[in-house]
C-alpha cells in the first residue's frame, strides 16, 4: 500500500498540462483525498487528488531535486503574512512572468540561495529585479548586508 504522508516521494499529475512529475507530498488537504505537493524538479506546488499521486520508481530516487529555494540577495521583500506581501509578491510575477532571466547566486543562508536577479543580457545594478522591486516600493536594501558598492549607490538612490 501507497503511503501519502508528508515527505514521501512521489510522482504526481500537474493538472496544468496533465503530465506527470516528480514530486514531493507535503501533507493530506483537510479529510479529503487531496494532498498538498512539491514538484521536485520546478519548486512549485499544488493540490492533487490522491488519485493523481503514483509511487516513485525506485531509479529515479537517487536523481537530486532539481528546484532549489533561493530569495532576492541585498534586499527584504514583504512575506505573504505582510500587509502588502501579497501585493509585493503580484509585482514580482508581473515582472518576471515569461521574461528570460539571469540568476546570479551570491550567497547561501540556511539552504537558501541568495540571486541577484536579472533580464537576459542586462546585468547591472540598474536593471536588476531587485531595483524593480526597491523602485515600487516593494523592497528594502537589507541593512544587516554588506553590499557591493554599485548596488549600494544605484539603488539607494530609487529608495529615497
């Protein structure tokens, strides 16, 4: 028998294109037969029918996760429990979204790792995600960072 508890691998329909992926479920969606997954591979997650969660062949288990948790380096971008976290979190997909992007990885802090942001091509201070995002109003430089001086001076001046 199939166990869907949390933390169990699996393979899981994506309902968006009804293929199937590996996936990682994270918990049972109230009393039904619904559960709460990772897809391993791209970091996104949705809810799937128990219907629509397979075991893992055993050969693809020893494949690493593909999708790795990463933030917005030098900034502080409002959680989703914030006032305008929401909002903030609509402004990043709507500057991404489709969009051809660059991550740089700069730092890593408890398994997470730290990206300056940028459209294909255009990898200055002035053009990142990040300077988007402080120019909206939607982020902060983080003040318990040192940053680089060209991003210090570029986005200091969208803050004020």
């Amino acid at each position: 028998v199939y166990k869907r508890q949390g933390g169990t691998p699996c393979i899981a329909m994506f309902a968006d294109d009804g293929r199937w992926y590996r996936a990682r479920v994270l918990g049972q969606k109230g009393t039904s037969d619904s559960y709460n997954v990772q897809f391993i591979d791209y970091g996104n997650q949705d809810v799937v029918q128990g219907k629509f969660l397979k075991k893992v062949p055993a050969k693809l288990l020893t494949i690493p996760d593909q999708a790795r948790e990463s933030g917005f380096a030098y900034v502080r971008v409002p959680t989703f429990d914030h006032e305008v976290g929401e909002k903030a979190w609509e402004e990043v997909k709507g500057l991404i979204w489709e969009m051809k992007l660059e991550a740089h990885y700069v730092y890593e802090e408890e398994r997470i790792a730290y990206c300056l942001l940028y459209p294909v091509g255009k990898t200055d201070a002035a053009n990142s995600i990040q300077a988007r995002l402080i120019e909206k109003g939607f982020a902060r430089i983080d003040p318990s960072r040192e940053i680089p001086q060209e991003f210090e001076t570029a986005w200091r001046k969208l803050e004020d």
